[in-house]
C-alpha cells in the first residue's frame, strides 16, 4: 500500500504536465513496485484489490481529478487574463490630465462696482480658483469629510475597489468609499460616470497615473473646482458664493466645515434627504460635526479653536442665485452678447470659426464689469416695475407697463436699464426679434419728440421767439385735422412763438416748422443725437437711420407728422438722444460694457480680454449753441408737468399717443435730463387685447401722470449726492421772423387814467399809465407776445400728454 500510494503521489505530481505525463509516471511505478506479479502490478494485491473491490469508485475519482483540473485550469487563466487586462489597461490608456479637462466655467455679470451680480450665465455654476485662493482650512476640512488619509496614500483606495465588486456581482447596494483623487477622475472624466467593476478599475487607474503626475495640493484644487455643492454650485468658489455670498478665500472654518460637509450628498434623494442644512438641518449638524471632529483627530484643528457654534446659511436665493436671465437685470446681458459680438469674441450671425455669442457666454467663463449702477438700477427697479409693492404702476390696472433707461451723458454708460422682469421675454425698452425674424419695438414717442424738432429747427436758423400759426387744420389731400389735441388754437391762436408751443405742446405750429425746414432734417437731427432705429406705421416696417441717409426715407416714408412724435422708437435711442443733449451736443454712443476678463488657470488671476472693453469716442454732432438753446427752453417744462426735482434744475418733456382711432392714450413719455442724468420713461401696455393704458379710476394716463411721477421719484433718487446742475437760459438766436405766425395785435388803451389816489401814492412803479409793465415785462422769455406760461399741466387730459393725435395704425405688441 505504501508504494502504491507513492506512485498514486507521483501520478498526481505528473497530472501537472498532462495526459503524456500520466503515462509515463506509470511506467515509472511499475519496477519499483517489484513488477507485474507484485503489490503494486496489474496482478498484484494492491492493484487487484483496488480493482477488485471498488470499479466505480475508481472512475468516480477519475472524474473529480479532471473537473478539478479543468476548474484550475480555468482559473489561472481568467487570473492571467485579469491581470493582464488590467496591465494593458494600465500603460495603454492616455490619462487626460486636469489642465486637459475641459470643464464648462459659467460666466459672471457684473454692476459696475464689480461685486453686484446681474446675472450668471452657463449649464454649471462654476468659477475656477487655484489652491492658494483655498484656504487650507478648507481643503483639510474636505479632507476630514471625504478622505482622511488622503495626504498618506498613494491615490487608490484597493479595498473600496474590491467592496464595490463585490457588490456589482451579490446583487447588494452599489457603494463608493473612492478617495479624493478618485472621485475627481470620476467628475472630470466622462466615460467614469457610470458606477460598475470595470469603472471602479479604469478610475484607479486614473486615479493612480494622476497621483504620480501631480502633488497633493494640485489634486486638491482641481478636484474643488469639478465636485458638486448643491444648489447649482460647482466648485468651491461658486458654492462659497451661493451658500455665504463671499469668495472661497474669505470663509470660516465653520463654513468650509459646511460646504465639506455637503459634499456626500448635496441634495435630496429617495432615500436620504441630503445635508442642505435648509433641507435637512439635523442631519446637517451631525455632518458637520463629524467634519470637525476629524480636523481634530488628524491634527488639522487644534482643540481649544474648535467652532462650536453651527453658522447661518443663507436659504436659497428665490432668483436662482442669479443663474440665467430671468430677473429684471435679464435684459443688461442681451446687450453684453452683442457687444461681444462686436468685438469678434462670438457670432449670432454664423461666421465661420466663431462660437455663438449664446454659448460662448454660457461655457466660457467670462467676468463681464458692465456699466450699470447698482444704486442706481435698484431704484429704478423699486420705482418701474408694475407687480412690485409700492411701485409707480402697483395697484393699477394689470395690463399698464413701463421702461426706463437711465444714461450718463458725459460718457454714454447705460446705468440703469429696466425693460421687464425677465431677459427672456419682450424688452419694451429695445429691440426684439418676432418670430418672422423682423425687429420690433419702439413705442410712438409722441410730443417728447418736439425736442429733436426744436433742435433742428434752431440749428436751421430758426428763432425760439419766431411766430407760429397754432389753428387747427386738414393738410391737402388729408381727412385727418391736426390739432392741438382738442385746445383749438390754444391761448396764443396764430400768434404763438415757437418757445410757448414747445411749453405748452401745441401740435400744429410743429408740423408747420417741419413743413418749413423738411422732414428729413427732424429725422437726421434725431439721428445725430442717437436714435438710431424708427419705424413706420402702417404698414410697420423698421428703417436703420445709420445706414440709410434722412433724404432716403423722408418724407417719402416719414412725413411732416414726424415733427410731434408719430413714429415709433426706442427707449433706449430716446435716453441716448438726450445725453446728447444734455452733453452739449457732443454724442457718446450707449453703451453696457466696461471690462471684459478671463482668468488665468496657470496664476487663477482675471485678465482683460484683449479688444474689448469701453472705447469712447465723443463726437460734436449738435453745435453746442443749440443744444444749449433747446436745453433753456426744457428747463421749464418739468415744473409745470408735476415732474420738478428736489432743489434742482432740470430740463425735460412729455408726450402722448392715442390708439388708433380712439380718444384713449396708447403710449405715454416723461423725458429729461441735467447734466449728470439723462432718463426717458414710457408707460403703456402689454397686453395687446387691451392696447389703451387708463388708470384704476377709468382716466387716461398721460406723460404728466405716471411717466412725470416716475421719472421724478427715479431721478430724485439716483441724483442724490450729485452735484445741481445750472442749465442756461434762453438768447433767442436766429430769424425771429421764419415763421408763419401773425404780430399779435397791440393791447388795448387804458379806457383812462388810473385812481392813484388823491396824492397818487398808490399808482404802479415807473408812472401812472403804461407803468412799464404792458408791453411784456411780465412775460416769459418767449417774446412780448407770449402770455404767462401756464401754471397748470400742460397737458391736454387729467394727467394728459401733449400730443396729437392722428390716427394711425396701432403697434405689434405694446
């Protein structure tokens, strides 16, 4: 039996080789077993016995040896085939670096104090920052939360590769326990998202060929500036910005603490709320507590500096913390994307080689300083919008709206803008593109626009004190009557100078002024002044004064009703046309942009973007001695309209436009500037089934309703703290005979002398007839024929407008 059993021993040893082996193993037994007659031969007792007495035993272990020999012989082979898999995978893949990773960087928008967000734009809210602009508190507090040994190991947690195998296969819960460095390959690579075995091999790969290329800080920042916070925040700038409205350089341990502890899990699952400490504060305690705890442990946070105190987290912000354009400020941006355009950063047109504008904002990671004043635009924002409580239009009828636009005339900054309350929608203060792909906009801008009239009629030589016919008249070939909407001729019939029909709005001495000077030069004065875009009305269609000479145009497609405001224009061209003014003249072109800047990932430092940026470029486009002149006469015109400011002087202009074959208002203005301000206002209506704009009372709004006593709360604000301005007063320049006006008749005599008394002691100063004082000492600057300037609104209506109003076709959408 003993030597049976060591030839059965050396049987097996030989069942390594194979088949052959096996052979030969046996002829090798068979001599030693004293031969074919002995123990261990075919004859013998130990064989025969064997055979003898268990055949099916025999085969049964035959069977077992060759199973087990194939199941070992398959298992070294998937092991090899594993291995070497892996070893393949190992130095065959290209390992995308982080520098290399293109991670989607939203943009942010700025007032011009450069800290005031008007929007932020992108698919992820995003800013790059490099470590040194991470407190290292931070980065330990993240280490605490998610990988206490991250600063020993060599980037590969094997057990948790391992662990999650293990589950893939059982069937149980899909778990991670990935290191820092593992989850940054996981978030900055797109093919590691979905959680399997072989994911959880490719990442330690990764995750191993990163630790190798670079050290432990330089992970820690790239994986702070891919891993998700929560609350759209990517990165830990933007959370710290979302969570504590500071920058990551300016947290607390306690707040890095949070922000660390979020990461886990930042918003809510079917199984877990998440550690939003606005969802979920206990547990969000609790986390935060074991990320201090750790701190501690690995002697990142001494004892005795330990917060105890868990901080205040701001809820989250109802805008969606500025992310996208849907808020007042909305429409600022749509003015960034075409200046960007501008300066070749992008295309909406389809240039070749160029992003469009839409998502070069979105995914490039821009840093935009526009030119709005957040004081400013604030205030404009309390006092314009309709829904807003304690607002000029609050508690008025639903379909009554307003734009605004504020502008600084010495240089053309936009600062303040308000066209509704999402970028998204119509803005009712600019251009917009209808679904035809035609550009609409612009509201009839009624008498407010005498006061590109009045320029250019004085620049034509024309005197404010010239006379001008105001009897309402059919022109030839018109059924329409210009009036002075229902005046008659006014106080001053055809006698009326051209500064008193200005003051008090008169509608026929304009179209005579027109009539006289062409069409074609109120156009190009508006043109030069700013307005840039005019439409006609029926049928509808936009004209693009910078390209298309006045002559062009007018009075073929703008006739002589163009003097006292019939066709439609923008809001924001109207603010621009008064800085003109208000700047003497001298032209600066709108504009919302100041800084451009993208940062440096190499230093984490904004550079300006080259070619962008504020280019002024100041052009004397009115002469200063008629802006000046049209200034003189506007400056008395707020006062007398319920618009005058406190303690200031200020030049300004109503104006008003009925709908179309009604006796109700369609659009109202308040227009005006000083020197530091220049501000147009509209009111009317966005609802296009109800176009006409009445207040809760059934009364018609007009310019020195509404639009007076918002431009007036808005500029009251915002000139705060700015020095008064001193406009000039009327001269009177030019041919006070050009118009088409009569000598008013002279003043009746004194039926007799005046009762003095017996010692003439009360007659009047100068003599006891005339006195001085019949012959116009008492009138205003417009002439001696000019009455005394009213003291009432001048508008025609309870809180009335100036203007006309001809039929004309109503707008798109109003």
């Amino acid at each position: 039996m003993g030597a049976a059993s060591a030839g059965r021993a050396s049987v097996g040893s030989a069942a390594v080789g194979g088949v052959s082996g096996r052979a030969t193993a046996r002829a090798s037994v068979s001599p030693a077993s004293g031969g074919p007659g002995g123990p261990g031969g075919p004859t013998g007792p130990g064989r025969r016995a064997r055979g003898a007495g268990d055949p099916a035993g025999a085969a049964r272990a035959k069977k077992r040896k060759r199973v087990n020999l194939v199941i070992a012989s398959f298992a070294v082979f998937i092991m090899l085939a594993g291995l070497g898999v892996v070893g393949f995978t190992y130095y065959s893949t290209n390992v995308v670096l982080p520098e290399e990773v293109p991670l989607p960087l939203s943009t942010s928008v700025y007032a011009s104090d450069g800290k005031t967000l008007v929007a932020r734009l992108g698919n992820e809210n995003r800013t790059f920052v490099t470590i040194d602009q991470i407190p290292e508190h931070v980065q330990h507090a993240v280490a605490a939360a998610e990988d206490r040994n991250f600063y020993k190991h060599s980037g590969v947690d094997y057990k948790g590769i391992a662990r999650a195998a293990w589950n893939n296969v059982s069937g149980g819960d899909k778990q991670g326990a990935s290191t820092i460095t593992q989850q940054y390959a996981r978030n900055a690579i797109e093919n590691l998202k979905d959680d399997t075995y072989a994911r959880k091999v490719k990442e330690a790969i990764f995750a191993s060929k990163l630790n190798e290329k670079y050290t432990k800080p330089q992970i820690m920042q790239h994986y702070l500036n891919v891993i998700y916070f929560g609350r759209g925040a990517y990165g830990i700038e933007a959370a710290a910005q979302t969570y504590f409205r500071k920058p990551a350089i300016k947290l607390t341990v306690a707040e890095g603490a949070v922000l660390a502890s979020l990461i886990k899990q930042p918003v809510p699952s079917t199984t877990h709320k998440g550690y939003d400490p606005a969802v979920n504060p206990v547990q969000a305690k609790e986390r935060w507590e074991y990320v201090i705890g750790g701190m501690v442990e690995e002697g990142w946070l001494n004892a005795a500096e330990r917060p105890t105190a868990y901080p205040e987290v701001p809820a989250p912000a109802k805008n969606g913390n500025g992310f996208g354009v849907a808020s007042p400020r909305g429409n600022v941006v749509n003015y960034v994307r075409q200046e960007m355009e501008k300066w070749g950063l992008c295309s909406d047109s389809g240039a070749p080689g160029k992003p469009t504008c839409v998502d070069e904002l979105r995914t490039g990671g821009y840093k935009i300083t526009t030119t709005i004043n957040a004081k400013m635009q604030t205030a404009l924002e309390k006092a314009a919008q309709p829904d807003r409580k304690g607002s000029v239009l609050y508690g008025q009828p639903k379909n009554l709206m307003a734009a605004v636009v504020s502008i600084e005339p010495r240089s053309g900054k936009v600062l303040a803008y308000y066209g509704g309350d999402s970028g998204a929608d119509f803005d009712y203060a600019g251009k917009n593109v209808d679904s035809n792909g035609d550009i609409v906009g612009g509201h009839p801008p009624g008498s407010s626009f005498k006061v590109y009239t009045l320029a250019a009629a004085i620049d034509a030589g024309i005197s404010v004190k010239s006379l001008w016919d105001a009897t309402p008249f059919k022109p030839k070939g018109s059924d329409t009557e210009i009036g002075n909407a229902n005046r008659g001729a006014g106080v001053c019939g055809k006698s009326c100078t051209l500064h008193e029909s200005t003051v008090r709005s008169y509608n026929v001495p304009f179209y005579w002024v027109t009539d006289k000077i062409g069409a074609a030069k109120v156009v190009d004065m508006a043109k030069r002044a700013g307005v840039t875009t005019m439409w006609t009305v029926d049928p509808r269609q936009e004209y693009d004064l910078v390209k298309t000479p006045a002559e062009k145009i007018a009075p073929s497609k703008f006739d002589n009703w163009t003097g006292f405001g019939k066709y439609p224009v923008t809001v924001l061209d109207h603010a621009n046309g008064l800085a003109t003014l208000a700047n003497d003249g001298k032209y600066n072109k709108a504009y919302f942009v100041s800084k451009v800047e993208k940062q440096n990932k190499a230093t984490g430092k904004w550079m300006k973007v080259p070619g962008t940026g504020a280019k002024l470029n100041p052009q004397q486009r009115i002469k200063k001695e008629v802006a000046e002149e049209v200034t003189a006469v506007l400056k008395e015109i707020p006062e007398k309209n319920n618009a005058g400011l406190d303690g200031r002087d200020a030049a300004g202009k109503t104006g008003t436009w009925e709908h179309a074959g009604t006796p109700r208002n369609a659009h109202a203005w308040m227009v005006g500037y000083d020197d530091n301000l220049a501000t147009a206002v509209w009111v009317g209506s966005r609802d296009s089934r109800k176009p006409t704009i009445v207040d809760k009372n059934k009364k018609d709004i007009g310019g020195s309703g509404f639009p007076a006593e918002l431009w007036k709360r808005y500029m009251d604000d915002a000139l705060k703290g700015e020095k008064k301005s001193e406009l000039p007063s009327v001269t009177g320049i030019g041919d006070d005979k050009a118009g088409n006006g009569e000598e008013p008749p002279p003043p009746p005599p004194p039926s007799g002398p005046p009762n003095c008394g017996p010692l003439e002691l009360f007659c009047p100063p100068g003599g006891g007839n005339n006195g001085g004082g019949n012959n116009g000492g008492g009138n205003p600057p417009g002439g001696p024929t000019a009455p005394t300037a009213p003291t009432n609104p001048t508008e025609p209506r309870p809180g009335g407008g100036g203007g006309l109003l001809p039929t004309s076709t109503p707008r798109i959408r109003d």
